[in-house]
C-alpha cells in the first residue's frame, strides 16, 4: 500500500499528459484517481483500484473533485508579468492602423514600458505583478517564467529580477527568471547596440549572476533591435553564466533566429512567426523546443505562426501567453489553447500539450512539473467541463474552479 496525504478522486477524467498513464495522447484515465505525499505525486490510476492500492494518512485530505476533469497545473514558459506602466492607447492606435514597430521607432512601445518601470520600486513591481499572477493561477497556471527586460541598466535589471525572485517566494505561482537585459537598445544607447552588448556581456551578465536569481537569458533577436551576431555574443555569453538561452526569435523579420537556437543548444526560440521552416528542423534535431504565442499575433493582428509546417517537422511545440503591457496583454491559457486550435490547425490534444508538457520543456522543468506523473510535483487544476476537450472549445470563460499547487489547495472559486 501507498500512503498518502492527499487524495483527488470522483472526476469525470484525470488527464495526465502521459501517453503512458492512459488512453491517447493525453494519456486520459476515465474516472480517474490521483494520490500524492508531500508535494509528489504517489499514485494515479482509476478510481477503482484506489482504495486497494492507496492509504490516506490521518492528518490527508480527500478531495472530492465533484466530477470535474482534473489535468496538470499550466506552465506558461514565457511572459513579461512584472512591469509599471500599461499602454493601452497603443493598442487604440494599432486599431487606427499604425504597426507595432511604427509605434516602437516612434518612441512608444518597449521604452515606454522601460520609462515606467525604471520609475518603480521593487517593491512597487511586486505589488504590481502580485495580482496579475493571482489572475493566472485563477486561470490555471501554476508554472510561470518571468522575463526582466524594462530596466535595461545594471541596476534596473537587477531590480526588475529581485522583484521576480520575490514574487516566486510569495505567492504560489512558481515563478522562474529569465534575464532579458538584451529586450531593446536603451536611449542612451541610441544607434549604438554593439556597445549595449558590450554592457550586457561584461557588465550586466556577471552581476545577474553573483545576484543568483535568472535561470535563462534572453534577447530580442530582430530586425532593428539585436542582430544574430549580437544575440549569438549574449546567449553564448549567458550559456558562460550557466544561464539557458531561451529567447525571442524570428517574430516579425525572417533573421535566422531558429538557427541561432539550434546551434547554441537553447531550450527555447519563441514566436517563430518568420521562421524558416529549415530552421525549425535544425531545431528538432537539436532538441529545441518552439514556444508558439498566438495571444501576441492575436493582440497584434498578425498571421499566425505556421505551427503545421512546424509539427510537420516533429519538433515539440509549446504554447505561452506572451503577457506582457504591449503586444499581449492577455494571460489566460485556456483562450491561448482556443487560438491554437481554430487559428493555427493545432488539434485539441496538441494544444494541451503546449500548455502543459511542452511549457515545462521550454522551461527545462519536464522532470518536475507538465503532466500527472508519479514523481513529479502535485500541479493540478480542476476543470468544471464535461470532458477536457470543453478547456478550449467553450472559450472565452474561464473554466477552472480549483488550483493545486505541490499538493496544496491554492485557489478556489
Ligand atoms: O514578446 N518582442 C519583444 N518583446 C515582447 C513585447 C514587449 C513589449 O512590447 O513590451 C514580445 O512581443
Ligand atoms: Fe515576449
């Protein structure tokens, strides 16, 4: 007998995101049972079989799922969550037609957001970011990487990632870094990006790491912003650091972006909306996991990521919100499955997975967190649908009413 101290039974269907735990892709348990001690998932199987297999210690809880679909806490792998500032009359002027770069060269955009967050405290980001994060646990997410990236000095940098470290120690969401000191060139380096590299690499890179919170690093490879040079010299420097690359690549101009993934090894590019599809497939053999983020060409009104022509490739495809005060102000992953399905021809099951398994590759958590598998941590939400297809057929609402975070009830509604 297994012993427990938390027990989830009575659902519609547990779905694991386990080819191997039950039926289908998904791995779905009809009636399914799931048990886990401290934090760790112990036992899954169906409801059936519990009772013999599995014994509730006299402190456990028992949680009655009331029928709903129980399936893995999302793993959002990349969003900009902590900010100041919001910047919504860009979005009433994409409206008007202006493009997103339009407004960026005209002094909006990204150093916007930079003018208002170099104005905050860390505190005052914190607070801030505090309810956005509430918001996306109330959505499903119990995994989320949070980029730096609005400071772009030494100081501001290093601010913006002690309010993310902060964040991931004070509320339940968990919360990983990724150092995006490298996200725009500042004013004060106007026309000057190779020395801003310079700053980032000898400057900014050593002490994002003596301060010990980023896990990834990133940059903003695109026309107008840091080269494939530029970005090759931050990533390999941040790989110098111990820090992943995961990094934005190939969103608006076709650069090589992809490439650049797969030649240094990076557990993520993301956007990918002018990839080379030759790129994607360098990416599959290096192991790349592509992190699609239609919320952001939703929010922009740009084509979709051919996400066919790359699973035609078999690379993994992971799906994240891209939240962030400009081009996606959105985080719930229930409606970035929505689009992945009627937008970019990714079925049901696929557009789980990104949400789940393969967010948590892009973030190198797959032997933690991303599906309900014995060992892995208890991240689970459960679903008030008829069967886990309803998560991104029905859109628009919200559809989960209770949040398990490391065998924890975090969330209710
Ligand atoms: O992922 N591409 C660069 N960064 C963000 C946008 C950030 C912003 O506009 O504030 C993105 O789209
Ligand atoms: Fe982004």
């Amino acid at each position: 007998m297994i012993t427990a101290d938390l027990i989830v039974a009575n659902t519609a269907e547990l779905v694991t995101c386990d080819p191997a735990l039950g039926e289908g892709a998904l791995g779905v348990i009809p009636g399914g049972a799931l048990a886990a001690a401290e934090g760790r998932i112990v036992w899954v199987g169906s409801e059936s079989r519990l009772v013999h297999e599995v014994v509730l210690a006299g402190n456990g809880r028992h949680l009655d799922a009331y029928g709903r679909v129980a399936l893995p806490g999302f793993v959002d792998s990349h969003t900009h969550a902590v900010f100041a500032g919001s910047r919504e009359q860009e979005y009433a002027l994409r409206a008007r037609g202006a493009s997103y770069q339009e407004i960026a060269t005209a002094g909006g955009g990204i150093l916007s957001t930079v003018a208002a967050t170099r104005a905050a405290s860390v505190d005052e980001l914190v607070a801030l970011a505090r309810p956005r994060l509430a918001a996306a646990l109330a959505h499903g997410t119990t995994t989320m990487e949070i980029k730096s990236g609005y400071g772009l000095t030494p100081a501001d940098e290093l601010k913006m990632l002690e309010a993310i470290g902060r964040l991931g120690v004070t509320q339940p969401v968990e919360v990983h870094a990724n150092f995006c000191g490298a996200h725009e060139v500042p004013p004060e380096y106007k026309g000057r990006a190779d020395a801003y590299v310079d700053a980032v690499v000898k400057e900014m890179l050593p002490a994002v790491k003596r301060q010990g919170i980023a896990r990834y690093v990133d940059v903003f490879c695109e026309e107008g912003v840091f080269s494939v040079a530029q970005a090759r010299r931050v990533l390999t420097a941040g790989a110098e650091h111990g820090l992943r690359a995961k990094f934005h690549a190939d969103e608006f101009v076709t650069l090589g972006g992809a490439e650049l993934a797969a030649e240094v090894g990076a557990l993520s590019a993301d956007h990918l909306l002018k990839a080379r599809p030759e790129g994607v497939m360098r990416m599959k053999d290096a192991g790349v996991t592509a992190a699609l983020l239609p919320g952001t060409a939703f929010f922009l009104g740009l084509p979709y990521a051919p996400a066919r022509t790359f699973l035609a490739t078999g690379v993994r495809v992971a799906l994240a919100s891209d939240f962030n005060p400009g081009s996606s102000m959105g985080l719930n992953l229930q409606l970035t499955m929505t689009m992945a399905v009627s937008q970019m021809k990714m079925s049901p099951e696929e557009a789980l997975l990104g949400v789940t398994l393969h967010g948590a590759h892009a973030m190198g958590l797959e032997a933690a967190v991303g599906s309900l598998a014995p060992g892995k941590q208890c991240d689970l939400v459960l679903a008030d649908v008829p069967n886990w297809r309803y998560l991104s057929y029905f859109y628009g609402v919200n559809h989960v009413s209770r949040v398990i975070k490391r065998g924890r009830l975090v969330h209710e509604r």
